[in-house]
C-alpha cells in the first residue's frame, strides 16, 4: 500500500515540474477572494479495532478490522481572508470489513462511503512559496453501495464526526502548486451484523493522507 502510494505520488511530483516547465509567470500566494482547487491522491486509513459482541452484550473473542483505500479526491478552497480560508473535500472510498480473532479472519462486507470534509483553515504567511496551515471542522459519512461477504448481513450507520487537518500547499509558478495534506477523523458508527444477532460500536477513525496539485482561480 505505501509502496503504491509512493508511485502515485512521484507521478503527481513529475506532473506538477512539467506545468512549473510550462508556465512561466511567478507563483503569488493565495489571497482574499481566491479559489484553490486541488486535485489529491488520498489514503484513508480507518484504525477500527474494536470488539463484536451478541445482542446480549457477551464478548465472541472476534473485532472488526476495516481496510484502507487510496482514490482521487478533489478540494475546494475558498479565501476569505488573506488568512482564513474554509476548504471542502469531496470524494469516495471503498472499504473491507472483516472479523478478526484466535484463528478467524473473515471479510464480512463491502462498503463505499461518502466522507465530506469542511474545514475552516488558518494560514499564517502571506508572501514566500509556502502556505502552511492548521484546520479543524466536521465531517460526515455516508455508507452507500454495501455488499455482503461469506454469507454475513452487516448494517453501518451514517453519521457525523470531527476533523482536524494540517497541511501546505509549496507554489511553482503561474497558478500552480503543489499540496500535502494530513487529517485525523473521529468518526463512530453502530455495526448490526446478521440482523443485530452480532453489533459492535465502531470507531473508524481514520487518518487521510494526501499528495496532490493545486490551481489558483
């Protein structure tokens, strides 16, 4: 997964020098009333480890392991201020699910998920090639598309959750620029597996990492 991740990234890096070859104005820094759209590859990597339990509550010796997913996603972001800016993040990811413990480990389900991001981001420079931020905001996710594996039933409930998010975009020229993005999630969800005859409360919480190319508007 890193491995594949790295080759994406280093296809967005060869990308990104062929448009600083190509355009030969100065990069300037993002200002109020600015759009920046950025195009990502994004890592989104659940760290749900919790356990599955009967209806009654007793413990089966079994937790719940959700799988990452690397796709494209696409960031909007608008300036308000030469300083404070708010940032949407669209996309969608498909994830495994499986049950895990002693000697069993079992995909259970397929899901794909819509995960919104809005931020409300603050940048503390306004010259150089560098605009370092923080954000922190909310996020919502969406289940849609599930498939049932090796005979289980699983139900996962939408939700909203927090974000937080550090991350810089390093100009190149004209209305170029490149971005690393990171975000923690705290997102929870009820799982019912097999009509509730199975639950576990499900803590995803993910950490998104992304790579991407970035125009001024």
């Amino acid at each position: 997964m890193l491995l594949k991740t790295l080759a994406v990234a280093a296809g967005l890096f060869a990308a990104a020098g062929a448009a600083h070859a190509q355009i030969a104005e100065p990069w300037s820094m993002p200002r109020a009333g600015d759009w920046l759209v950025t195009g990502r590859i994004t890592d989104v990597a659940p760290t749900a480890d919790d356990a599955i339990q009967t209806a009654a509550g007793a413990a089966t010796g079994l937790h719940v392991d959700v799988g990452d997913s690397i796709m494209p996603t696409l960031g909007f972001t608008y300036f308000m201020t030469d300083h404070w800016a708010v940032e949407a993040i669209l996309g969608t990811t498909r994830h495994e699910i499986r049950a895990q413990g002693g000697a069993t480990d079992v995909a259970v389900h397929e899901t794909w998920v819509v995960p919104p991001v809005v931020t409300l981001q603050y940048r503390p420079l306004t010259e150089g090639r560098f605009s370092p931020y923080v954000g922190a905001g909310l996020n919502a996710m969406i289940f849609y598309g599930g498939d049932d594996r090796n005979g289980f039933t699983v139900d996962l409930k939408n939700g909203v959750g927090y974000a937080l998010q550090a991350g810089t975009d390093i100009g190149l020229q004209g209305p170029w620029s490149l971005n690393v993005d990171v975000k923690k999630i705290w997102f929870n969800t009820e799982a019912d597996i097999n009509g509730g005859t199975l639950k576990s409360d499900v803590n995803l919480d993910p950490w998104v990492l992304s790579i991407g190319v970035g125009r001024k508007f």
